[in-house]
DNA sequence: TTAAAAAATGACTTTGAGTCAGTTAAATAT
DNA sequence: ATATTTAACTGACTCAAAGTCATTTTTTAA
C-alpha cells in the first residue's frame, strides 16, 4: 500500500506550501514585520498547523534559506561541470554569485542572515532547517575546493594554495563585500560615488589576482 | 552659570551608564533573550526612564555598537600613525582588527550585527545612535583609505589601486572571513581541520598579495 | 459501520516592548 | 524662605505576537 509514501508526499508539499507563503509575507513585509498569524492566513491555514510543520518563526524562516542555499548550490554544481581551466570556472562562479544576487535578492539577503545566525541567540535549535542549512553549506564548499583543487592541477591557480582554505576564504572575501553592498551601497554612492557593480568588479579582480598562477 | 552644562554632562553620563547596563546584560545572555526590563534594573533605574534616552532597544543596542566602532576607530588611528610604509600600516591596521575581535569578542559580534543591518527590517530609525554608527563607519572607511593612499605615494602598493575601492573591499574581505570564523569555526574545526587562525593568517596573506607592488 | 489514528483548528496563555498619567526632585521666580 | 514652574523619573498598564493545547474534523484501519 502506497498510503504512507502518499502522506510522506503530502507532508513534504505542505512544508512546501507553507514556505511558499512565508516568502510571500516576509519578502514583502519583512521577518520582523511578519507574524505567524499572517503566514497562516497565506497558507490558508491555522497557526497551530503551522506549528506542526515548523517549531518556529526562526526555523520557517530557515525553511526559506534552505531553498535558497540549494538554489545557489544547483547553479554552482553546474558551473563547475562547464568547460574551462579551475581558474575560469572559479571566476564563472563569482559571476553567477552575483548574479544569484541580483536575480533572487530576497533568497540572497536570507542567505546573508544565515551567515550571522548563532551569534546572538543563545541556544538556537540546532535541529531543524538551521542544520539542514549547514550541510548544504558544507556541500557548496566542497564544490568550490573541487574548482580550486582542478585549476591547481591544470596549473591556472597557484601550486602553493590550500583547496579547502581558499574556498572558505573566498566565500567569506565574496560574501563579505557583497553584504557591505547590500547595506551600504546607497550611502557610499552618495559620499564615494561608487556604485555596487563597480565594488563587486574590484572584488574580483582583486581575488583574481590573489589566486592566479603567475608562471615564470 | 554652567547648570546647563552641568545637565547635559550628567544627561551624557546616564547614557553611558544605561549603555554599561545594557553591556552587562546583552553580553551575558545575548540581546534576543534579554528583556528592557533587566536593563532597567541592572542600571538601577525604572524601565520608563530607559526609553526616555533610548527610543528603542535596537536604539540601545546601537549605543554598544556606537561604542564598539569608535574604540576600533581609535585603534585604527593610532596604527594610521605609526612609522612605516603603507603596505606595512595596512598589514598592522588588519592585525590590529583581528587582536580587537579577540579582545573584544562581544564588541566585535555587536558590529557584524550592524553591518547586516538594515536588511530585515522596514524602517530602521534613521535617527539616534543607527546614525552615528554608520558616521563613525565612514570615518573608518577613510583612515584606511588614506592609509592606502600613503602607500601608493611611497611605492610600497600598486599604483593602479584606487584608494577608497580598496579601503572598503579589502574591510568587506576581512569582515567577511571574520564572521565565518566567527560562527562556523568549531564546525570547520571539526569538519576540515582549519582553525580560526589558520584561516585569518590564510586571508591576511592573500590581502598582501593582491595589494603590494611587485617592482620589475 | 465503527474504532483508532492523524491532521487541523483557534481560543487561550504568556511574554515583553513600548506608553503615559502621575509622582518626585530640581531650578527659578516671588 | 516659599511658591511655582520645569525637568526627571516611575511603574502599572496596553497591546501585539509567538507559541500551546484541548477539542474537532478528517482519514485510515478494523
């Protein structure tokens, strides 16, 4: 009998519904300026049933940053089948980073949350869609440390580079210009005159140059 | 007659004594678990009186960052100051910024959470002590730019850097791997046997490489 | 057709941010 | 010195929203 893998089914597409309509009220509104009450009414259900699917507003929330990490992850495990040198694809992906950024931004600036969490809220659930976030997490490293190990192989990036350091180096470089962007870009282009893409590009080249074999 | 002196001094001195309290607090058990009323009794005042020189918790929490950011900036001022070449000041601004985080852990969680800022919530208050973070900020900005500036008049980084790009590319690379480090250490720790240091030392050294001068 | 299990509900509890009418203390005027 | 005005402070109260749970509805198994 197929009941239990139909109701297993079932429970998955109701996760999804629900996410479906928390995107709908947190993107529009915000998470702070959300409530429970209103994803509910989205989702054309009862706040307890919510509660069933999700232990918390936090944890709905990382339902979102979970899809959005595998998004993200989908579009890097293509890039890094593509043709090319390590050197290239690792510029490819930078790219598609930023474009990631630019398409999805509501998915980009959930993904930025993430990045902070576990700061500042003593004894955040380490069960649920915050785990979950985690090993995709680990999973988009090792796609980068892959990239990084081939171009060291094909001898477009440096011999001397530490694969797995370099992604998590990189990542956290990428992630940290792109966040100082997302937050500041309107202040600095008033008072620099710099514009995001501008910063994104110098970015880029700069990590370029920091990791691109220069052979004798 | 200096009453009104007198008055705007003691009105200073019981925001910084409202701002030691909220320390106290925030710190020992993170800002999301703690209440206005704890502040209030910890700074020995009625929690009515909390909201007449802070127009909000998150206002309060901006005066721990405010007091976070200038410390760094004094901190940055006096490496600004120091003997030798751009390219070193830069080296020692960035080592100086990594002891703080270490010195400093909490003021330095408290000013990721400011950079993230702004993102989630619709109608961050513009006013009050969110202001004076972001002034202090680009002050920041500039001593690293100058900085950069004197390294490129002594030969010491590339000609072809634009100073002010790279004053805030190279704080969104440092903020970014810091904050990795920050909330992914004992994963990454467990998981691919790279400590904190190792990463920040890995990070700084890529710095150094996409900035200096490489003379023919 | 009935009993048992699963899913869903929404009224209720609880917590904590922010307010405000009233009180106390300090400065100024008489 | 005393009264009056102004400033500083208080804490009981309001209100919004997260999270709960006894009850109801629906589905499955007997």
């Amino acid at each position: 009998m197929g009941i239990i893998e139909r109701k297993e089914r079932e429970k998955e597409e109701r996760h999804n519904s629900i996410i479906d309509a928390a995107e709908k009220v947190f993107f529009s509104k915000g998470v702070i300026n959300s409530t429970m009450d209103e994803v509910a009414e989205a989702a054309e259900l009862s706040k307890g049933t919510i509660y069933l699917y999700f232990r918390s507003k936090d944890d709905l929330f990382h339902g979102i940053i979970h899809r959005a990490m595998l998004k993200l992850e989908g579009v890097f495990k293509k890039v890094s089948l593509e043709e090319g040198s390590g050197a290239e694809r690792l510029t490819r992906i930078g790219e598609a980073y930023f474009k990631f950024s630019d398409e999805y931004p509501d998915y980009f600036d959930a993904m930025l949350h993430q990045e902070e969490k576990c700061l500042f809220e003593n004894g955040v659930d380490k069960k649920g869609y915050f785990f979950k976030c985690n090993e995709v997490g680990n999973s988009v490293f090792s796609i980068l440390a892959n990239i990084i190990g081939d171009g060291i192989k094909d001898g477009s990036l440096r011999p001397d580079i530490d694969p797995m350091k370099h992604a998590i180096t990189l990542w956290g470089h990428t992630t940290g210009i792109m966040q100082i962007i997302k937050s500041k870009s309107h202040v600095l282009e008033r008072i620099a005159g710099i514009t995001g893409e501008e910063l994104i590009n110098y970015s880029f080249d700069l990590i370029r140059r920091c990791s691109r074999n220069v052979e004798k």
